[in-house]
C-alpha cells in the first residue's frame, strides 16, 4: 500500500471509530492538507496547524511540558487539534454531546500511527 | 507612558521573525513550523511572533504575522488594538511587491493606523532601494525605509519612523 492509501485507510479507521466526528483533516505543521474529508479542508488544516503552533508554544512558556492537544469548545461542538509527530496534524470536528474522553482515546492512537507515516 | 502594540507583517520570507529576533529585549515568543514546500527557507511562522522593545522610554510590543496567505486569519486577529504596522518586503523579490500591495491596502482598510514599509536585505545588493519601492507602492517615500534585518541598528531604523508617525497620530487627536 502507497504511503497516500495508508493515510486514506486511517483516515476511513478514525470515521469508523468515531461515526459522530464532523470531520477529519489530517494536515502538516505549516498547515498544508494531507487527508481529509472537510469541504473546507485548505482553511481548517492552516487553521489546525496555528492552533497546535500556538499550543506547543504556551504549553512550553507555561512548563505543561510537551503538547498533547488544543481544544476549541462552542456552544455548538469540539474542534480538538492533536499532535501527530513532529510533522503531522490531526484535527477533528464533533458536535457538543460527543464524548470527549472518548474522541482523546481513539484519537490519540490514530495520532500515533499517523506519525510514523508522515 | 502607555506601551504600544506594533504589527509587523508581509509576504513570506520578508524577514519578519528575523527581525523581532534581532530587536527583542525579552524572550521571543516564536511559532515556527517545518515548511513542506519550497519558500526559500526551512521553518515558517505559522501563528504568530512576539517580542518587546525599547524606543527611548517608549515600550513597543512587536506582534509579528504568518506570511503565508493560507494564515491570513491571523492577520486580523494580530491587528486588532495594534496602534501602528510596519509591512516588510525583501528588497531581492519585486515579485512581492504586487502581493504586499495587496496585503497592505487590505489591512489598512480593515485597521487604518499609521504604517511604514520597510525593505529589507538592503545589505545584499542587488536590491530595490525604498525609493524604488516608494515609488512602485505609490506611497510618499518618507514612509518606507530600507533595513537589514538582521542587523540591530539597521533593523530599528523603520520602527522609529513609525514611531514618529504614530506619536503624531496620538497628538493631532489629542
């Protein structure tokens, strides 16, 4: 399997895992779109990428050592921005009633694998 | 004395973190990334930079912007309360010029406070000089300022200027 089709297959992985997600944009640290689902994915993968930048940047001034996610929560939904390595992004949409101890669970796995490939 | 916000913005690769870098008195706040395309360099600000510094006694906050377009969302976030800009562009790229035009005219429009203009790699001929780009960006040429922004002394000269300006600004008002 291509590099590409591994990242489809867990891109399709994490859908499966957490039918409830928005939507899935896998993106690199300078906010470029890898995989994705979003219609609106270019906007969301830079956006994804500043707010983990920003995270990684106060996590360290603050000593919470290293960054684990940001979170943006509405009235409305999650918007949760992982880590996937040193290069990667994984940035997730789900709405307001989602479990979010849930959504960290399986995301933090998928960030994991994901950053072996990227 | 109130300290004042600062923004300093323009296209990718103006020398817009180098410059806070070189002019901060306090730990520079940086948000830099592996670029994954080609733009002539290996990391990009893909938030924002922050540094502070001294003009005489008055402090300056220096809020620095992504130059990438896709980061163009932060630059209204940065831009608000800011009280001046100063908008970099490499004096080695007139491709830039057209973009940075752009740039400006949208943030001027949205955040109408004093600016300046500075061009930069003055050092590393050859260059457009700031009359040159005066003259492209139909700006009065008191207004852009020829810099090396790696250099202290060089890399104040467009923030003074634009002190100058601002503390105008503040006074017809007053």
């Amino acid at each position: 399997m291509s590099k590409q089709e591994q990242l489809q297959s867990i891109l399709k992985a994490i859908k499966q895992a957490l039918p409830e997600l928005r939507s899935v944009v896998v993106a690199s640290t300078d906010g470029l779109p890898i995989v994705h689902d979003s219609a609106d994915a270019p906007r969301v993968a830079a956006m994804a990428a500043t707010a983990l930048g920003l995270g990684k940047r106060i996590s360290q001034t603050t000593d919470l050592g290293p960054l684990q996610e940001t979170i943006v929560r509405g009235n409305d939904g999650y918007f949760v921005v992982y880590a996937a390595g040193d290069k990667g992004v994984l940035a997730l949409a789900a709405p307001a009633d989602a479990n979010l101890g849930l959504i960290h669970l399986e995301a933090r796995d998928f960030a994991a694998r994901l950053a072996q490939l990227l | 004395m109130e300290p004042l916000k600062v923004i300093i913005t323009g296209p990718v690769g103006a020398g817009k973190s180098t410059l806070i870098r070189t002019l901060s008195e306090t730990e520079v706040v940086d948000t830099d990334a592996a670029a994954s395309e080609d733009i002539g360099k290996a990391m990009t600000t893909v938030a924002m930079d922050y540094g502070t510094l001294h003009l005489g006694d008055q402090l300056l906050y220096l809020f620095g912007t992504p130059g990438q377009e896709r980061f163009d969302f932060m630059w209204d976030v940065l831009t608000e309360g800011a009280l001046g800009m100063l908008m970099l562009v490499r004096g080695d790229r007139p491709e830039d010029l057209g973009p940075a035009r752009r740039m400006l005219d949208y943030l001027l429009s949205q955040h109408p406070v004093p600016h300046v203009v500075g061009v930069t790699r003055q050092d590393r001929p050859p260059v457009w000089g700031p009359e040159e780009v005066a003259l492209f960006l139909g700006l009065p040429k008191e207004r852009v300022v020829g810099l090396n922004a790696t250099d202290p002394k060089s890399a104040v000269q467009p923030l003074m200027r634009l002190l100058e300006l601002m503390l105008a600004e503040e006074e017809s008002r007053s």
